[in-house]
C-alpha cells in the first residue's frame, strides 16, 4: 500500500512539474552548485584512467565548499588542510596578474588601431587640404579669363 501511494505522489509531482514544461526548456544539470561540480569531477578520469569513485568525490567537493567539515569527519575521511589566507591570496593575485596582462594586451592592440587610424585620418586631411590648393588656384586661373575675355569683349 506505501509503493503504491509513493508511485501516485511521484506520478502528480511529475504531472505538476514537468509534463508542462517543453523537454528543451528541461535543465540537464542540477540547479545546486555543488550538485553538479560532483556530477563532473565523477565524469571526469583520473590521471590513471580509473574513474574516481563516489566517497572521494563527495569528500573533494565537501571540502571545497564547507568551512567546517564535521560530516567527513565523524564518516572516518580524511580531510586535506585547506590552504592558508596566504595561499589564497597569492593564487588571486596570479589570476589579477593574469587578467591584468590581458587587458593590457587589449589596450596596446587599440592604441595600435587607433594611432593607425590616426595616420590614416591625417593623410586624409592632407589630401582635401590638397585639393583644395588645387581648385582654388584653377578657380583664379578661371576668373582671370573670364575677365581676359570680358576685356576683349567690351573693347570691341
């Protein structure tokens, strides 16, 4: 009789929540964190091949994400140190190092885009300054013509 009534509620639970929902919109993942960084250290090999089994994992993951690890404990795993402030603090300033360098790598490369453009910009100018010499100097060629022709014409 309990089977039966723990297969109805599995069955209106599954009715309520997912019959409804389109299976692409469905998580594949687990929405806790810690859920799923198990999910894939237990995907993942080992160095050696053999996949790791359920206990490390679990301990791995524990310890990564509790302060105090009473649990392992009193199960009998043994738990690795966790890494001093000093550590940490040296590991978050290798990744600001890195990511500092990389930045400064963007910016160098649109310095170097933009002095380009620059160069690009002034030799532009420098051509309609050009121009302009030149359209000026055939305008007065022009009206010193039409005013040498003007002469001649109310001269005779």
């Amino acid at each position: 009789m309990m089977q039966s009534a723990v297969r109805q509620q599995r069955y209106k639970l599954k009715k309520d929540f997912f019959d409804s929902v389109p299976l692409h919109l469905v998580r594949k993942t687990s929405p806790v964190k810690v859920m799923t960084q198990m999910e894939n250290q237990l995907a993942a090999p080992t160095e050696d091949g053999q996949p790791k089994s359920a206990t490390q994992v679990v301990s791995v993951v524990l310890h990564q994400n509790t302060k105090t690890n009473h649990f392992l404990r009193n199960v009998g795993n043994q738990v690795a140190k966790r890494r001093t402030t000093l550590q940490n603090v040296q590991a978050k300033l290798e990744v600001e190092k890195r990511t500092n360098s990389e930045l400064q790598s963007i910016v160098k490369n649109q310095h170097e885009e933009m002095d380009g453009l620059k160069n690009q910009v002034q030799g532009t100018e420098q051509a309609r300054i050009k121009d302009q010499e030149e359209n000026r100097k055939k305008q007065a060629e022009l009206e010193k013509k039409i005013e040498l022709l003007l002469s001649q014409n109310g001269q005779s």
